[in-house]
C-alpha cells in the first residue's frame, strides 16, 4: 500500500518530535508531501575535492579530505568554542564549533580520513570552517548516491539545532526508502507524451537525487511544468465557474446616454485601442456573466473615457454606476474631468469622500436609494455600511493594487446581485505576472497613446548639474509652464527624508524668490485641507513649482505642467518613477523628465536610470522592473508574496509558464466540468489539491 503522503513527518525515521517542531517552525514542513516538495535550492558537484593550499575565502561550500590531529578548547565572552586542527598533504586549517562540544568530542576520531564539508572563512590569517558537516570518508564514499548533491533550504537555527544539509538528505532517503519512490502521477498520459514529460517518480527521484544533469534538467522541465499547470487551471477554472454562476445583470441596450456623449459630446477621437476595449467591455456587459475585467493602460492612454463611456452603458439600462479611485486627490479629479464631459447630458454625479460634510453625505445617501442618483465618485468612504445603492450595475475600480480584496468584496454586497466589475490601472502589468496574478479576470489593454501627444523626454543628471537644471527650469517657467519637483518619502513618518524635502524646498525658495516666483508645498503630513488648497493654487497655475513627495504619484492632471524633476532618483522603483513622469506630458507642448541622482549608484539603479532615458512603453519598463525585483515587490505590499513558487520561477520560466497556461485553457476548452476519462488524474489531483493545500497559498 502507498504511503500517504500526508503522514506527519513526526512519524518519519530520523525526525521524531523535536525536529519535526523546528522543521515546521522553520520550513513550513509538516507532511511527507510537504517534504517531498523541499526542492534543493542549487547543487554541489561531489566529485571535486578542494586542496588546503588552493582556498580562498567565501568560496561556496567546498569539500575537503583530510585528518584532525588535535582538539583544543578557547574561552570567548560568552562560553567557550571548540577549535579542530584539520590536516590534509598541503596544509592546515581550523573547524570551529560553538555548540555542541561533548558530542563531536566523542564522536569524532583523531588521524582518520574525514570529508568535511561547507564555507570557508578566514579568521587570525587562518582558514576555517565554521559548524562543518563531516563524515568518515569510507561512509561517503558508499553514501555517495549521486554525483550531484543536493544543497537544501535552511535557516540559521536549523543549522545551529544539527539539521545540517547532510541531515536533510538523510531525511529525504528515509522519505524515498519509506515510500520506495512511488508517487501518484498527477499528469494524464496523454499531455506528458505529448510533451516529453518524464513520470511524476522518477522526477522527484532526479530533482533530489540526480545522476547526472540531463536529469536534473528533465525533472526540473517536469516539475516546473506542472506546478504552473496547476495555478493556471485554478484560474481558469475559476473564471469560467464565475461566468456560469454569477449572474450579472445583461445590459441589452447601448441607447441614448451613450449615443449622444459618442455622436456629439466627445473631445476628441478614439484610438483604435480604445475602440478595441470598448468592444471587448461591451460584449462583456451584454452577456448574463458579471463582467469581471481587469483595464491596463499607460499613464495618459485614455482610461478614463474608456471607463466613463461604460457608466453610460449601465445608465442606459436604468442602473446607477460607481468609481473607487485610492486617493482623495485622484477622486477629486475624477470628479471634476467626469463632470466636465457629462455637462452636456443629464447626468447626475457626486463625490464621497472621508472629508464630506454630514449635509452633503446625507443628501447623497437619500439620491442613492432613491435613484436619483446616476453616479457616484469616491475613495474608500463608498465602501461604509451606510452607503447603499438603489440599483449598481457597474463599479470601476481605479489603481486597484491599492486595495485588498476584502475591501473590493464589500462593493459586491451593495446590491442583491454583484454589479459588473472593471478593474482599472496605470501600473502596467508585465504578461507572465498578469497571468498568474489577475489569470482570472479577463484581461483589456490600451496600447496606444491619444495623437498629437509628444513623447516625454528623459534625461538623467548627477546632484553636480543643479545649477544647469535650474537654469532649464527658469526658461520653461519664462515660457509659462509648470514644474514638478518630487522628494522621495518612503515612509511618511521617516525624519529623514521630511527633512531632505523641506531643505529642498528651502533651497529652492532661495533660488526661485517671491514675488517672481510662487511655489506649492504638498506632502503625507498636512492635513487634507491644506494639501487640497496647494494643489488648487497649482492647478489654476497661481504657482509655478510643486515641491511635493509622492502623494502627487497618481492623478495629478496638469496639462500645463512641462517639467518632473525628480530628486534621489535612485530611491525610487521603475514603476513609480513611470508613473511620476506621467504627471507630465499631458498638453500639446514639449515635456521633460530629469532623473536626479548622486554619482553613488548601484547596478540596479544604473539600470533604472538607463531603461527610463532610453524607452517611455510602459509595458518594457514592466518587464525590466519584474526582472530586477521580482514578483512580489511589484505587486507591492498589500500583494507581497504574491506567488509563493516551489520551483517555477515567472521571470526565468515565462516560456513554461505560457506552454502551461495554454494546456490548461485547451484541457477545459474540451472539457470544462473534466469529466472526461482522458482527465481523471487532473481532476483527482486538482481536489486534493484543493483538499489539503489549496492553490491560492500560492496567490495572493
């Protein structure tokens, strides 16, 4: 009888309680399965043998043979530290202990061949290793099992409690010895032979234990494969469920709101991108599935009528419509860009936000209920328990990565029925990370700027050059335009960098004096009132520069503003610094962006500054961004740890990924309920799966 692989590794020979608390602890490791799917994180070649004499200092692990001569003990503040002479043909060096003295003592033997493994330090002009695993050299060389050893993941208290590498592979023996290395296939016969997929067992048995590296590279394929398989036929799966279950309302219509803002209201003409989405969140709307689309677009692509002409849809089928935006700022200019292109209909529109007065929230709550109403605008203050709709058919959700999912979920509860949902944001989406994060919403892109947009220029400048950007900044003002300067603020509260931007106010003042020049001033620590009077000054262009932190990332639309400048460029991420300069470059003139930095860079940050100079494609910077920081950061911290991946990794295995998600759309597309023969093993998988350790521990 197999084992079950969801035994308690308590009950594995080698672990027993204790080790089995601290791997848990530890690890996260609390089944066979669990351990079985501990992949090693790199590989040692255990055919090569390091000399005394040929040592270096941080080389990775190294193995050397040789014999102790001596043993000695050494007082230290804090207890003492045992310290072994080592000897091979070429020379000496020291092992190191700090635990654990009486044990090794005794069960250690003086001049007999050990092979001791791990990180070479030096220490008083000598080598050594500190906490090394060590074995006779007549037990490694009949426990050797593979010439390609497996290194594990490990912590610092693990190594420190014995749960040393080579205990790990113990451990994994014991695993494969106990189970003789059958595992149940979770892949059908036909999709492994059509792509050269070797078997689930002698996959595992290869990742942990490998001969040789063509094995390793077909159980790495193999494994890969399956577990991005797995996630994408979970959100597949997902999407269609949530197509034939919720039930949306079916706009039928697209009638005279919508009609007459087209024909006769419109500012200007719609790219072909626009056009294109449109169509797509038409379809969408006409059908009896919710819409549950996620809107990518480049800072100033043209979200926004996108999103206003779908309200219109809604409105022309007698239902009310509403847009969460992050900010009070970004929802204020919602507001007011919304209510400037529905002049001309009758329409009505207001905005919620925490600052409303209690007049003005009362008076909307009534228009709500009653339907008289037609949309709504707002920050978080639409998701309070009072705030409820007489009937929603669509809400919009701009820059929606600012939001947690619980709080979406309480949009979905205003009304009987869950409106239609369009999910909006500027941040643009790299394809592998849009797959697997958002792999179940469907997915529109506005790939084209509006015409007669010029595209900003990017320049990067060392702090030496100030005096040159001032210079530039005081020709651009002469021309009667605006400037951006932003400080970074990485957190709101930090002294630091409050004190970088009032010092750079203050020089700036200096260089820029009143009355020939008036200045804004925004940042996290004033209050709402007072950031809302500065930003007005700068937007009816009574002043000529906004000092401001980051609060003015999203949603600032001055078309008159010509010039961001951005201070201690380097502190910032590709995608913020993508979104800064889309403040910019929002009128008919010229735009520029000045990257400030000082000559202290590392390579990161010298290949943020190359990559903003050298392309404005929102979608490139993504790419970029997802390579140097990785999935989680970009998602940023309310998505952290967004995909929690055993071996797959989205920016190395994009490839995989893509082969992945297209099997499991062509599996369902056949056979959507997999009720077919050909898929029982997916469908078994995919509920224990479900069972015992459900996908979504992988995705935010």
């Amino acid at each position: 009888m197999a084992t079950n692989l969801q035994t308690s590794i308590n009950y594995l020979k080698g672990v027993g309680p204790n080790r089995a608390d601290l791997l848990r602890k530890e690890l996260g490791i609390r089944t066979y399965q669990d351990l079985i799917n501990l992949f090693p994180n790199r590989y040692l070649d255990r055919t090569k043998y390091y000399k005394i004499n040929t040592l270096y200092q941080n080389t990775a692990e190294v193995q050397i043979i040789g014999k102790i001569t001596a043993f000695k003990e050494i007082a230290q503040k804090r207890g003492k530290r045992l310290v072994a002479t080592f000897q091979d043909e070429t020379g000496t060096m020291d092992l190191v202990w700090f635990r654990g003295h009486k044990w090794i003592r005794e069960s250690l033997k003086s001049n007999t061949p050990y092979v001791v493994f791990g990180k070479v330090n030096t220490f008083g002009g000598k080598y050594n290793m500190a906490h090394p695993d060590i074995e006779l050299l007549t037990e490694h060389e009949q426990n050797l099992r593979s010439t390609l050893q497996p290194i594990y993941p490990s912590t610092e208290k693990l190594s420190s409690r014995g749960i040393t590498n080579r205990m790990m592979i113990k451990i994994m023996q014991n695993l494969f010895l106990e189970t003789g290395g059958k595992f149940v296939e979770t892949l059908p016969e036909n999709l492994r032979s059509n792509l050269k997929l070797i078997p689930k067992s002698e996959a595992l048995l290869n990742i942990h234990f490998p001969k040789e590296s063509d094995a390793l590279s077909k159980a790495e394929f193999r494994l890969k494969f399956e577990e991005l398989f797995y996630i994408q036929l979970q959100l597949i799966l997902k999407n269609l469920i949530h197509k034939s279950k919720i039930k949306g309302f079916a706009f039928e219509t697209v009638g005279e709101h919508f009609n007459s803002f087209f024909k006769n209201h419109l500012p200007f003409e719609l790219t072909d991108a626009q056009k294109r989405v449109l169509k797509e969140i038409r379809v969408d709307l006409g059908s009896n599935a919710q819409m549950n689309r996620l809107l990518q677009g480049d800072v100033g692509s043209g979200k926004t009528i996108v999103a206003l002409m779908s309200m219109l849809i809604a409105l022309d089928n007698g239902f009310q419509a509403c847009l969460m935006a992050p900010t009070a700022i970004l929802s204020v200019q919602h507001f007011n860009g919304l209510s400037e292109l529905c002049k001309k209909l009758k329409i009505s529109i207001k905005l919620l936000q925490g600052s409303s007065k209690a007049s003005e929230r009362r008076e909307i709550h009534e228009m709500l209920e009653n339907g008289e109403l037609d949309i709504l605008i707002g920050t978080h203050a639409l998701l309070e328990d009072k705030v409820k709709f007489k009937n929603l058919g669509l809400a919009i959700i701009d820059e929606q990565h600012r939001f947690g999912v619980k709080q979406r979920s309480k949009l979905w509860k205003k009304n009987s029925f869950p409106p239609n949902v369009l999910v909006m944001t500027a941040t643009p989406i790299p394809r592998t990370l849009a797959m697997s994060v958002y792999g179940d919403l469907d997915i529109s892109v506005i790939d084209e700027l509006p015409p007669g947009r010029k595209a900003i220029k990017t320049v990067h400048r060392y702090d030496s050059n100030r005096l040159k950007v001032f210079r530039f900044i005081r020709e651009e003002i002469k021309k009667k335009r605006q400037v951006y300067i932003v400080y970074p603020l990485i957190q709101e509260s930090a002294q630091m960098d409050y004190k970088d931007l009032m010092d750079g106010y203050e020089s700036i003042a200096r260089d820029f004096p009143a009355p020939e020049y008036q200045i804004s001033i925004v940042h996290g620590k004033m209050k709402p009132a007072d950031k809302a009077f500065e930003m007005e000054r700068f937007i009816k262009g009574q002043t000529q520069i906004m000092v401001a932190t980051t609060v003015i990332e999203v949603g600032v639309n001055v078309p008159n503003a010509s010039v961001m400048i951005i201070e201690s460029a380097e502190r910032f991420g590709l995608s913020q610094l993508h979104q800064l300069r889309g403040r910019v470059g929002r009128g008919a003139e010229q735009s520029y962006c000045i990257l400030m930095t000082s000559h202290k860079q590392s390579e990161n940050s010298k290949k943020r500054m190359e990559t903003m100079v050298r392309t404005n494609d929102g979608f490139e910077i993504a790419e970029v961004d997802l390579k140097l920081r990785g999935p989680g950061d970009i998602m940023g911290t309310q998505q952290s740890g967004i995909l929690n991946l055993r071996i797959a990794d989205i920016v190395k295995d994009s490839d995989i990924l893509k082969h992945a998600r297209q099997h499991a759309k062509q599996v369902l597309k056949k056979d959507p309920s997999l009720g077919h023969l050909d898929n029982t093993v997916i469908l078994d998988t995919y509920r224990q799966m479900s069972k015992y350790k459900n996908i979504w521990n992988y995705i935010s």
